[in-house]
C-alpha cells in the first residue's frame, strides 16, 4: 500500500523536447504520472527566453524534480537544493564520487548494447565490412557505443574502421569536408554506423555530395530513430530505437518512492534497446536499376491491402511470368510471392503497433482472405502470436519492479 500524500505533487521536469529520445522521455513521464499520480507537473524545456530556476529559492514549493538536461545556472542551484531529485542519462563528470549530484537516483543510458545491437544487425544482413562514426564532440557515450560495436564485430572475427577522433575539429565547427574525405576512402560496400541520427543524416548528406550512394556504397544506420529525421531523408534513415519512454517512466517511479519516503536509497537504472526500425538506408535489396523490378516493386506497395497474387503483377507487367521471376530474383534475391508476403508482414506489424484494430481487420487489411494463414505465416516469421507481439508493444509502460540497482543512502 502506497504512503499517503498531504497533497499533490508539484514536480518539476527538466528536459528538452526538440528531439526524440527528450519528448520520449516525458511520454514516459506523462504516462507514470496518468497511472499513478495525479502530479502538477511544471515543464522546462531550456529554450532561449525560458524562464529557469537559478537558485535554491526557485525550486522552493516543488516536492520532486526529474533532471534530463542539466544546464550550468540548475547545476549550481540543485547544489544546495534539498528535494526529491533524479536524473536522467547524467554527464560522466555528475556521477563522480566528488560530485554532489553522484548520490541522487538516475537512469543511464547502456551505450554497450546499443554497439553490440548494431553489431549484431549488420552481422545477420551479411556484411562484411564496417564503419562507424562518433558524435562531434567525442563524448563518453559515443566512445562507448564505438567500442562496444568494434568489440561484438571483433568476436565475429571482423574489423571496424572509426572516423578518427583526432581528425575532428575543435566544438561548434562543422567537420563536413574531413568527414567527406574519409568516407571517400572507406572500402565498398560497407555497414557504418553514426553515434545518433543528426550525425547519421550528416553522413547521408554527404554521400549524396560525393557521388557515394546509399545503401548500395553504405548502408548507414542511426540512433534514437527520431521519425522526423528519418522519415525525411532520402533514402529514410534505419535507426535503433532506445528504451528512452521507459526511462522516462522508471525516472518517474524513482522520484515518486522518494516523494513518499518509501526510500531512501539510491537506485539507478540502465535502459537499453527496443528495437532496430529498418528503412531504405540499410536496404540494399530495396534499390534495383531495372524497370521490371521497379514497377513490380510499386504495384506491391499500392496494393499491400488488395490481395493481389503473382499474377496479378505479371498482367500488370505485361511481360511473361518467367521473365518477371528471373528479373526479380537476380535483383533481390527472391521471388515476387516473397516480395509480396514480406510487404504485406510490413503492413501486419505496423497496424498491431499502431492501432487497435481487432485482429480480424488486421488481416481484411493486409490482403489475407483468412486469419488462419497470416496466423501461421507471422508465427515462423516472428516467433510469437500476433496478439503476443501487441501486447508486447503497448505504449503504456506498467510500475517498474525491475532492473533497479540500489545503493545504501
């Protein structure tokens, strides 16, 4: 039985929302604090113009505050603050034994699986050589996804060529030209990986520079699958999608233990990877020269939820349906039923993680005149039930009891 509370909660979070990982972040939040609260929550985004807490005397009246982005004036302000407090993917220098920040609770990033993860995705699409780029200013959690990407590569008995941190420029200045040519020079085809997505849309900018395409050259994949930079792109942007909406609901629970001194001891907790959402930028496969392959292609894509069958395509080809196959098989490596199959298993898990649809309409939508053949198909290729696979990827996060550590206050 939880504690009582005299009153609301009035929180304070910390964290900027113009990209991804920060908006998943408060979701994760938002969504603790619909389950369990009800909390005021008092926002600060650190936009220019925002007014900020600087002092102790500005967090006064707050009963908690969630730190995700830590700015100089709140630094020195949550110095000598005596709340509730606790952060989310703290700089190396909070979490030192000298800091003051080193005793709160916080949730870190697991930066070694994300490498590993990468690793293991290029690994399973058959590549052979790889790259990777870290952030611009070289920092911690971009050393350790470096590393740990070589590493998993190295056990599969591979090499892994990193931009040089030493060929970067100093902070703010834009490395473009030095990037450009170390690309240049990187063996073909090749899998890279960039520290997070704005530097993998850099890397994509400037293959479309120089002549290098993308996947058919590098297959290029990102981190924090921001839908907005990867769906922009052309080709859009493969990226691992974090845990980052549950670490913003893990965040949540910590804070609201301590609000209700239920304890008093630290606990942190590591947040890995979701998932790897792929696009056109690790597809070579989706890319082909020939008009035959292409046309296909695009009858498919239009008619995911239409039923269509091989001959279907054929008679809209206009061509023999021996042709059609051997056309598209030296193109992509399999046939037109596996094309359409792998379209319509696209369409599947789109709507059972995006919708509600009953699952019966599921399947009227994705071209399959009966659940009982989709059933079977997304079982082999999945290795769950469809239901399983929604219930897996519910939105709502449920109170977390797990993969904490605890430290003595």
């Amino acid at each position: 039985m939880l504690k009582v509370l005299k009153h609301i909660p009035r929180v304070m979070v910390i964290q900027e929302t113009s990209v991804q990982p920060g908006r998943d972040k408060l979701q994760g939040i938002f969504n603790y604090a619909h389950l369990y609260g009800p909390w005021n929550i008092h926002l600060v985004h650190g936009r220019s113009g925002e007014q900020r807490p600087k002092t102790v005397n500005d967090l006064r009246g707050y009963d908690g505050i969630i730190v995700g982005q830590m700015m100089l004036e709140l630094a020195k302000a949550l110095g000598g603050a005596r709340r509730p407090t606790v952060l989310m993917d703290p700089l190396d220098e909070a979490l030192q034994p000298n800091s003051p920040f080193a005793r709160l609770s916080c949730t870190l990033d697991d930066s070694e699986q994300v490498g590993k993860a990468a690793a293991e995705y290029f690994l399973g699409r058959g590549f052979t050589r790889f790259a990777y780029v870290g952030d611009a200013l070289n920092r911690n959690w971009s050393v350790r996804r470096g590393e740990s990407f070589s590493s998993r590569l190295a056990e599969a008995g591979y090499t892994c060529s990193a931009y040089p941190a030493s060929r970067r420029p100093a902070a703010g200045a834009d490395d473009s030209h030095v990037l450009a040519e170390w690309l240049l020079g990187l063996p073909k085809p090749i899998a890279l990986l960039a520290a997070m997505d704005t530097r993998a849309c850099q890397v994509i900018e400037i293959c479309e520079a120089c002549g290098i395409r993308v996947p058919q050259d590098i297959a290029v994949l990102g981190v924090d699958n921001d839908e907005l930079v990867c769906n922009g792109l052309a080709p859009t942007l493969s990226s691992i999608r974090r845990e980052t909406e549950q670490c913003g609901f893990i965040a949540a629970g910590m804070l609201d233990r301590l609000m209700r001194r239920e304890t008093r001891r630290r606990e942190t907790f590591l947040y890995g990877v979701k998932e790897i959402v792929t696009r056109e930028s690790t597809r070579p496969d989706l890319h082909s020269s020939d008009p035959v392959v292409q046309r296909a292609r695009e009858f498919i894509r239009i008619n995911t939820g239409a039923g269509i069958g091989v001959p279907d395509i054929v008679r809209h080809l206009n061509v023999s349906r021996r042709l059609a196959e051997t056309r598209f098989r030296a193109a992509l490596g399999h046939s037109l039923l596996d094309e359409i199959q792998n379209a319509r298993l696209e369409r599947v898990v789109r709507l059972l993680r995006e919708t509600d649809l009953p699952l019966t309409e599921v399947c009227t939508r994705c071209g399959y005149s009966t659940d009982v053949h989709l059933r079977r198909l997304f079982k082999a290729r999945y290795g769950c039930s469809m239901r399983d696979y929604r219930m897996a990827h519910l939105k709502v996060l449920p109170r977390p009891s797990h993969r904490l550590a605890h430290d003595n206050a």
